[in-house]
C-alpha cells in the first residue's frame, strides 16, 4: 500500500492555480464583505442615529449579496478557496475553507440577511428614539461576519471563536 504526504512549505495556504501575488475572486469577495461590514459599524457611529436604519439596510444589503456571490462561486469552484488568517505558535494556523458544501450554506446566509437587514431597517425606524441602534448596528454586523466564518472555519479554533462571537 503505498502512501501519498503532502510536503508542507511556507507556501502551502496559497490557492492551487493562483499566481504569486494575485487574489481568488472568492478571497476578493471575503475582503469586501469584511470591508463593507466594519465600515458598516464605523459609519453607524460617524453619522447621526437616525442614518442608522439605512445604514444596516444598505450597507448590510451589499454585504449579503456580495455573500451570496461568494457562495455561488465557491460551489462552482473547482479549486476550493483556502487561507491562514493568522498562525498561532501553540494553536497552529487559523484557517479558512471555502468548499462547494459551505458555499451552499453560505450562499443561504446571504439570502436570510439580505432579507433580515431590510427587516431590521424598517423595524428600527420606529425604535430610533428609544433604542440604541448603534448598539444593535454592532452586533448586526458582528453575526453576520461570525456566520460567514462560522461556515468557512477550517480548523477547530477557528471554529470556536467564530461560535463564541456569534453566541454574544
């Protein structure tokens, strides 16, 4: 029986196919979700708690379709996307994967936000004067990055952390 072992290099999180130096569109679309959302919650505290329902509807709008795209490009994929966030010396890599399996879900989760940021828009239109919506624009944003690497995790750790920010 013979055994086949993958040599690990200082190169190895780097998508098969991709040229040095170049993004997957699939790590494109990830940037930008994760862009759109942290400027989400930073233009939800610059401008005045009454832009704050559109805000979450527009900002987060773009984000779930940009979602969406992801997911339907990892299905199509043949060459799953995979990345190291950040390598932890006792934990090892913290690692992204993005797989026709998880492309699906993903691609669900956009479509659940899509719908739930025009929801929470327009229900937070009434709540302005008597809730903090910045707050809720927070965790708004903060789920929705917390499922996206809920369903991309690619080892237990990050697993773990993506579930605990999702359970505040």
């Amino acid at each position: 029986v013979q055994t086949c072992a993958l040599p690990i290099s200082a190169n190895w999180e780097r998508t098969i196919n991709q040229p040095s130096g170049t993004m997957s569109p699939s790590a494109i679309l990830l940037v930008l979700f994760i862009l759109l959302c942290v400027g989400g919650v930073i233009l939800s505290y610059v401008q005045a708690v009454e832009h704050t329902p559109n805000i979450i509807a527009w900002v987060s709008g773009i984000a779930a379709v940009l979602v969406i795209w992801l997911g339907v490009v990892s299905m199509f994929d043949p060459v799953p996307f995979s990345a190291v966030l950040w390598s932890i010396p006792s934990v090892g890599p913290i690692l992204v994967r993005a797989d026709p399996l998880s492309g699906l879900f993903v691609l669900l989760t956009g479509l659940v936000f899509l719908a739930a940021s025009i929801f929470a828009a327009s229900a937070l239109l009434s709540l302005v004067g008597c809730s903090n919506a910045r707050v809720y624009a927070v965790f708004h944003f903060a789920l929705f990055i917390s499922i996206v690497w809920l369903l991309i995790a690619s080892d237990v750790f990050s697993f773990l952390i993506a579930w605990e920010l999702m359970s505040i």
